[in-house]
C-alpha cells in the first residue's frame, strides 16, 4: 500500500540515503534495522515529507505523495512516531492526544470514545490525562506517543525506535501493544529498531540499512537465521 | 495623598497592561515561527492612523464602528504580512526576516506622513474625560485600558485553552515538526497568529491614541517597554508576558514619585538589564529557582524522597 521507489535524500550537502526501496503492504509488520546513523529516520522523515528526498518517488495507496506538505500526509492515514517520542511537555496528557486527532474532525462524542480506547490500551495514561506529559516517566512517554499516533485512526503507523531507553519490562509491553495494533486494529506498521531481535521476532518482513542504502531485505523468520545477520546485528 | 496613590496605581497597572499587550502581540509571533516582528511598532502606529485618520476623519464612521474596521483592516494586513514575510522567510537566515520586518516598518512610517500627513492627529470625544472617585481622579482612557486588555487576555486564555486551533497553536509554538507529524498545517498556524498579533496592535493603536496623539513615534516608547516586558517575565511565555508587563507598569509609576521625573522612562530599561544579568529567564527563572529552593529544602527534612 505505500511504496517507496529509489528515493536520494541530502542533508546540505551530505548524502543520507542514496537510492532507497522500501515498501509495506496490508496489515503487516515491516521492520527496519541497522546501526545507529544509517538513516532509517531520515527515511521515515522523506516518507512524511519532513525532509525532501530530491529524486524518487513515494507513492500510497497508488497516489504520489512525493511532495504533498507533511499534514497532508498524515491526513492520508500515514502516522509517523518520531525517535525520542516528542510529546508537548507542557500539555496535558489528553489534549496531546486530542493534538493526534488533528487531522480529523470528530465530535466531541467520536473524540470521547477515542480517549477511552487509548486509556483502555494504555491504563497508566488514564490516572494521568491531567498531568503534563512532560512528567511522565520515558515508558509513558513512550505509551503516550503510540496512543497520540493512533487517534488519527490511521492506516499505517511508523515507529522510530520505541524501545530507546526503556527498561526491559516497558519494552516488552510497547511490543506488546504494537502487535496488538498491528493484529486487533488492523493496522500496518513499520517498525524502526536497533534491538534487532526485538524486530526480527515482531515482525514480518525486515529491511537492514546500512550506510545510506538497503543491503538485505527479506521474511524475519528467515533473517533471523542468517549468519551475517546474526553476526552483525545479533551478537551471536 | 491617598487619591494620588491610587491615581498612579490606576494608571501604572493601565500601563502595565499597554506593555503587556505589547509583549504578548509580539511573543505569539515568536512562539509561532521564532522571528520577531521588528515592525510592531509601526503596526500599532498603522492602528492609530487607520482608526483616527481614516475610520474617524476620512469616513466620518462612529469611534465603536472605527474600532471596529480597524481591527479587522489589521487583522487582513497581518495575513497578508504572513504570506509575504513571516512564512517564505521563517526558514531562512534570521538575518533576512530581521532586515524584511525592520523594512516594513519603515516603509509604513513613510507611508503614515504621504497618507495621513505630518500634523498629529488625536481621536474627538474618545475615552476622553475622567472619573472620580476617593479623591482620586482618574482618566477614563486608563480604566477602559484596563477593562479592554483583561477581556484580550481572557480571551486569549481561552483560545489557547478550549480551542483546537488554539491548543494546536500552542502545540506549534513546542515544537514545528512534530506538529505537523500531527496533521496541523504550521503556516495556516502562523497566519492566525498573524492576523491575531495585528489585531492587538490595532487594539493598541486604538486605545493609546488618547494618550499619545497619533503620530509616527506614537508607539515607540511602549513598543520598547513592551519588549522589556517580555524579558522581564520570561522570553517565549504568554502568562510571563503579562506579569512582566504588570510589574514593569507598576514599578515604573512608583519610581516616578520616589526618583526624579526624567529617570521614569531609565527604570523600564535599568530592570530589564537586571534580569538580563541575574536571571536570565526573567520573573519564570526567578519562580523556578524559589521552586528549587523549596524542594531542597523539603529533600533536606526528608519528606520527598527522589
Ligand atoms: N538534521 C540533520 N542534519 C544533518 N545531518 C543529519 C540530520 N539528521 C541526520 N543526519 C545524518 O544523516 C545520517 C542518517 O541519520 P539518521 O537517519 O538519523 O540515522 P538513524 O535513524 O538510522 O540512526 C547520519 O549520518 C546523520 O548524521
Ligand atoms: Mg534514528
């Protein structure tokens, strides 16, 4: 459903991708692996139009979103949930999510129900709508930036590193949740770790990047068994 | 002695708000694309002409009428600003938007004299008077200052509060990209806070014109003090904005009984300074800072352990 075709992206002058494929279709799990640097966020921010790829296309749903501005993009079902969550600190808990809904124009009634399913998935959000999301510990951040991302209803979810910094046991129940997404909401997701494993085993398909380039894609399951792979990226 | 008193708190806490509304029409902007409006003073100014010049003069319109143009005349004006300068430039090298703003106004000083002429214009019949009450007698523009500035703010506080566009504004003011990640349009944003931040410099223009005469330096002075203001309170902080406004209006209509005349307008800038070296983050630093001091202190008798 959205397909990324050969896609250049400069940063001034430096190059970040040089000629990147990647696409993901219905209810899947794609992941995206590879070292810190090798410019998996550089691909999720092309695909939002954050930053501009200058050749290649990105086409969803058939339709070229190259260059639509990046709240079109969203409005399309797109939803990108960025490295290091950037929740607003200084916003309550449940206007943020009412921010995720930005692009849709729900009643106040729709609006309510949304809360309740993102406080139903997420319990620790609820005994906290009030609070800042500023004073959230980095798990709930993390929790309340999936669940902001999810208000949209959209139809592809973007995860850059979700479990960056957590303790092991929040990293389990984010993965958790994200199956969930993926299997009971329908949702296609894209997965960007550096916890490799953690990837393999949640998801589908997988990309490696490295450099700037794609240099092996192919079903997890088999990936997870490949010996460079294992070397590389799983320390065995 | 007493009616002197309150006269000088009515009229400082009159002035605190202008400053405050000051500061507030110029930190929206910066919250909203990180530039500041060079121009500020020139648009209160362009608010004083268009009201009293054009509305009251030329079309022969009722104040409240004029008022009323006015403020939607800037309000378009601001949009337009938006589209020229504020969203092709907000990217660029600060620099540039600092020149293109500091141009504008410029260009609407000379304009002011070819379209209104050189002579200083001043509003008939227009909050114009006084009020006495416990011997104090009070000038009628000062109390509809006050009343006018509380129902901008109450205002604002709501849209910021209870509106999706509002709250979206604030969300933008946080952080760019990760509002747009949420689907809000940043430069529809930055024009609503265009066309929001121009109102208030109509509102300005409007209601000092009765204490300063409109003319091209009409706004100088508040737009300065204003500035002041926002460094006093807290760079970047609407509710900061405000209370630095407050306390600058006050304390410079205090100082102008306890010191000579002449180092009224000196206090404004000498406070500012002050802040600038010993806290930086104006009346926020110094709130966080008793904050802190109260939690170590909590930390030290071992009630809140961290
Ligand atoms: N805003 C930026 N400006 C300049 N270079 C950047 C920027 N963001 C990322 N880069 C560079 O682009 C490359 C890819 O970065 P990134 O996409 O963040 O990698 P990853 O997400 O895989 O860790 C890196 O070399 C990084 O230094
Ligand atoms: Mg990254």
């Amino acid at each position: 459903m959205l397909q990324v075709d050969n896609i250049v992206t400069y940063y001034g002058n430096a190059c970040a991708l040089h000629g990147v494929s990647f696409r993901i279709e219905e209810n899947e799990i794609v992941s995206i692996i590879g070292a810190n640097g090798a410019g998996k966020s550089t691909l999720m921010k092309s695909i939002m139009g954050v930053v501009r790829p200058r050749s290649g296309a990105i086409t969803y749903q058939g339709e070229n979103i190259t260059n639509l501005p990046t709240h079109k993009i969203v409005g399309k079902g797109i939803v990108y949930v960025p490295e290091g969550r950037d929740v607003f600190a200084t916003v309550s808990v449940q206007d943020n999510l009412e921010m995720g809904a930005y692009s849709r124009k729900f009643s106040q009634k729709e609006l309510n129900g949304l809360y309740e399913e993102m406080y139903t998935m997420f319990p620790r959000l609820k005994e906290r709508r009030k609070q800042m999301a500023g004073t959230l510990s980095g798990g709930e951040q993390q929790m309340l930036a999936i669940a902001r991302g999810l208000m949209s209803k959209p139809e592809i979810i973007m995860f850059d590193e979700p479990s960056l910094g957590l303790a092991p046991i929040i990293v389990d129940e984010v993965f958790d949740r994200i199956k969930y997404i993926n299997q009971e909401l329908g949702i296609s997701v894209v997965l960007v770790e550096q916890n490799a494993y953690m990837a393999l085993t949640a998801s589908n398909r997988c990309y490696v990047m490295e450099n700037g380039k794609i240099t092996k894609e192919g079903k997890s399951s088999d990936l997870i068994s490949d010996d460079s792979i294992k070397e590389a990226y799983l320390g065995m | 002695m007493q009616g002197i008193l309150l006269q000088l708190i009515v009229s400082g806490i009159a002035m605190g708000f202008v400053y405050a509304l000051v500061a507030v029409e110029y930190t929206l902007i910066w919250n909203a694309c990180g530039l500041l409006n060079f121009s500020h003073e020139k648009i209160i100014m362009l608010g004083g002409y268009v009201f009293v010049g054009t509305c009251i003069t030329a079309l022969g319109m009722s104040n409240i009428m004029s008022a009323i143009l006015t403020i939607i005349l800037l309000g378009i004006f601001g949009a337009l600003i938006a589209v020229i300068i504020f969203i092709p430039l907000r990217n660029q090298t600060r620099l540039i938007a600092v020149v293109a703003t500091v141009m504008l106004g410029q260009i609407l000083n000379e304009a002011a004299v070819l379209v209104w002429g050189p002579v200083a214009l001043m509003p008939k019949n227009f909050l114009s008077g006084v009020f006495t009450f416990m011997g104090a007698t009070v000038a009628k523009s000062y109390v509809y200052i006050i009343i006018v500035a509380v129902i901008i703010i109450a205002l604002l506080e709501l849209f910021f509060k209870k509106t999706k566009p509002g709250k979206g504004m604030t969300c933008v003011s946080i952080n760019k990209t990760a509002s747009a990640l949420m689907g809000i349009n940043v430069k529809v944003s930055i024009v609503i806070t265009l066309i929001l931040s121009f109102m208030i410099c109509g509102v300005l223009g409007i209601i000092t014109a009765p204490i300063f005469t409109v003319k091209q330096q009409m706004a100088t002075m508040i737009a300065l003090k204003g500035f002041c203001a926002g460094v006093i309170g807290g760079f970047g902080s609407l509710p900061a904005a405000i209370a630095g406004g407050l306390v600058l209006g006050i304390v410079e209509n205090i100082a102008g009984v306890v010191l000579p005349a002449v180092f009224k307008d000196a206090v404004a800038f000498a406070l500012m300074i002050l802040f600038m070296l010993f806290s930086p983050k104006g009346l926020v630093g110094v709130r966080d800072h008793v904050r802190n001091l109260q939690e170590n202190r909590k930390q030290k008798k071992g009630k809140v352990n961290i």
